[in-house]
C-alpha cells in the first residue's frame, strides 16, 4: 500500500482502465477513485466510457459520469522564414472545421505545413478486473494517443477475499486521513453491495467493518438500496 501511496502522491495524470464488458462494482469502484483524484488536481481518463446502460441505473450517486475518454491532440508545424503571420482563426462549417492562416507578406506554401499527432504521457495507471493489459484489445490502437508508464507505475485491483470497496477505501485513508468525501463514501457502499450481488467470496467480518466505516462517513445506504431494489427482476426479489 504504501508503493500505491507514493505512486498518487507523485503522479499528475492517471489512466482508469476496465476490462471490455465490466461489472457494476467495477464501473462504479472507478467512478470513486476518479472522484477522489480529481479532488486532490489529478488529471483523470477512462477506458473504456461508462455504458450509458450503467449511467442510467445509478445516475441518483454518480457524480460527473460524463466522457473521461482520452483525447486526441494535433500539432500544426508552420516553418518560419520571409512570410509573416498575421492572424490564425477558423469557421465551423456544417461539414467541417475550416482553419484560416492570414499572413501579411508573401504566400503560405501548404506542402510546409506539418501535421504531427501528439500523445498524451500518463503517470500512473489502475486496472479494474483485470490482472494483466494483454487481454485488452483497445489498448493496441490507444497506444497511438498516449504513453504508457512504467510497470511499476501501474496498479491492479482485482478480486479475492477483500473486496474492492475496501483496498479503495485503504488506499484513500492512506493518502488522506480526513474524513471521506459523503457522496464517494456513498459510491465505495455501493461497490460493496454490488459485489455482494455478484456472489464474491468475503471476509463477512471485514466487510461488514469497512460498511459501518462508510456508514460514518455518511454513505446514503438508502439510495443504494433503492437503486439495486429497482435493478432486480421478479425471481431475484427477497422472499419473506
């Protein structure tokens, strides 16, 4: 943990990685890591975006679940000489977007502007669900818009006996001892009710500590309920 902690504490942007068709507890385990980043000024990106499918479901707890995605960056090389620039502005047009270069002396050739596409260099990465970055096929044509770090600036987050809400809520206590942020203890609750629902093998002790936890950092226990209550079909409802 404490190798997580240096890697947040010296890290400017991150990179939140899922695997191609994530679960809930995945999805929203990254929606509270990005939060609590970009609490502290950290640049944040996804891969890949939130499914809109899971944006709906839980919308009543998401905050900011809008594109994270990476953007993609270009650079325009215009040699310097005898022509001077005057001005550089663009028209957006129905079909596209038109960019004008005024000079006040002498003629622009086109063959000398350059068009260079630039990558973005992320710091650190976390990995949800996933062990290893071989298996994830977007990654191959991502490598054109970013840098990857380092291997050991890379962090994965995968199942076993605890659970995700708590290595995140450890992580987040170990950078910050201050109380948690209300509505991030109230994502962390629901990663911990939705692996729940998806049957993973827990400490019951240990998840039933890290809940009270939330509790005390107000976690809105109710509008998770509510939001799982909503999810479920006819035969997955409790019987009394």
């Amino acid at each position: 943990m404490e190798k997580i902690k240096n890697i947040i504490e010296e890290s400017d942007s991150f990179a939140l990685i899922l695997k191609e068709k994530p679960e809930d507890h995945e999805l929203i385990a990254r929606e509270a890591i990005k939060n609590f980043l970009k609490n502290k000024g950290k640049a944040v990106y996804y891969m890949p975006d939130n499914p809109e499918e899971f944006i709906n479901k839980w919308s009543p707890i998401l905050i900011d679940p809008g594109n994270h995605s990476f953007s993609s960056s270009i650079s325009i090389h215009i040699p310097k000489g005898q022509t001077k620039i005057k001005e550089i502005n663009y028209e957006d047009t129905d079909d596209a977007l038109d960019l004008n270069i005024i000079t006040e002396n002498g003629e622009l050739n086109p063959e000398e502007i350059i068009l260079e596409p630039k990558t973005t260099a992320i710091d650190a990465v976390f990995c949800f669900g996933v062990t290893d970055l071989s298996g994830i096929e977007k990654l191959k044509n991502l490598k054109k818009k970013i840098v990857l770090p380092g291997k050991e600036k890379i962090v994965f987050i995968s199942h076993s006996e605890e659970t995700c809400a708590q290595k995140i809520l450890e992580i987040m206590r170990l950078i910050d001892s201050s109380p948690l942020d209300t509505k991030i203890a109230t994502l962390l609750f629901a990663v911990l009710v939705a692996e729940r629902m998806c049957s993973f093998q827990q400490s019951r002790e240990k998840t039933m500590e890290t809940e009270r936890e939330l509790m005390r950092f107000g976690a809105d226990k109710k509008n998770v309920n509510e939001i799982i209550m909503e999810s479920l079909s006819l035969d997955q409802l409790p019987i009394i």
